[in-house]
C-alpha cells in the first residue's frame, strides 16, 4: 500500500488544502518561478504552469523517487537537488537563480528552510507553509516583520494536515 505522499506525487499534486490549491493556480503565471524546500506531488504540479521550479530535498528515498517521476513524465524545468540539510553553503546554487515568485516550504527542518530561503523571495512573492499552526513560532523568528506579510490562512477539516498558509511578502519600503 502507498502512502498518501506517493499517491500524491504519482498523480502530480501537491499536498496542500484544495482552497490553497485554487488561490495558487490562481496566481500562477507561465513566466513563475519556483524554489521549493521539501519536494512531491508539489514538484510536478508547478512544473506544469511555472517556467522553473528549483527544488531541495534532504529524504534521499523521497529524492530518487521524485528523479524517476520526473524522468517518467519528461520534465525539463523542474530541478532537483538533493541536500544533507538546508544550510546556507547547500542553497548557494540559488544565488545564481533570483528572484523567486513563490517559495514554498513542507520539507524537514523548515526553520532552516526559511532562514535560507527567504532571501531568493522578490518583494511581493508568496511564501506557502503547510501545516503552517505548528510551524508558525518558526515564521516569527525567521521572518523579519512577519507580522506585515498578508496573509492567507486555508484550512480545510476533511484534510489531514494543520492548514496550509500563503503569505505575500510586502514590498520593499522607501526611505525618505
């Protein structure tokens, strides 16, 4: 029997709420650009209507299974890579890459996820969590003046998670 993740990666779609879902289908655009922390159906789903997904993943089983879904449905703007942890010397690859419409984090160590990441988000970006009720103290320490991202909260009590959250990162102030 597979687990609920497997399914979801063999079919292509994320494992989030089906109201974050929508908002995010909404949003997208052929010209987005993707980074990921902890990689699934996810992957694919962006790879469908995003010009470039960057993802990291730490799971080496989760990574080789996710390398042979990509090669099985022929995708050429997902990239993949697997990492030990997510320290800053692991995501360096991105500097090369910025900026990113959305980051989205599901994967272990989301601290660090967020401590690293959140630097290759452009002003106006979303930053999706799920599961975000238990990971919310993590977003307080890690994101500077969290509280004047907008943000976005679906939850959805047929689904097995804590929520999926979408924060928009507010725009760059001006001084003077």
């Amino acid at each position: 029997m597979k687990r609920s993740g497997e399914h979801l990666l063999e079919c292509g779609i994320p494992w989030v709420t089906k109201q974050a879902l929508w908002y995010l289908w909404l949003k997208l655009t052929p010209q987005t650009r993707v980074l990921e922390f902890g990689s699934g159906g996810s992957s694919i789903w962006f790879a469908l209507y995003c010009e470039e997904i960057f993802t990291f993943e730490t799971n080496r089983e989760w990574f080789d299974k996710l390398q042979n879904e990509i090669i099985k449905r022929g995708i050429k703007n997902l990239n993949s890579k697997y990492i030990c942890s997510n320290t800053q010397e692991d995501v360096k690859v991105c500097d090369k890459l910025v900026p990113f419409d959305i980051l989205l984090v599901d994967g272990e160590d989301r601290e660090s996820a967020l401590k690293h990441g959140l630097q290759y988000l452009k002003a106006g970006g979303l930053l999706v969590l799920d599961n975000y009720f238990s990971y919310f103290p993590q977003l307080q320490r890690q994101v500077p003046n969290w509280y004047e991202w907008q943000p976005r909260f679906f939850y959805d009590p047929d689904w097995s998670g804590e929520g999926t959250a979408i924060f928009i990162k507010p725009k760059e102030r001006k001084n003077g």
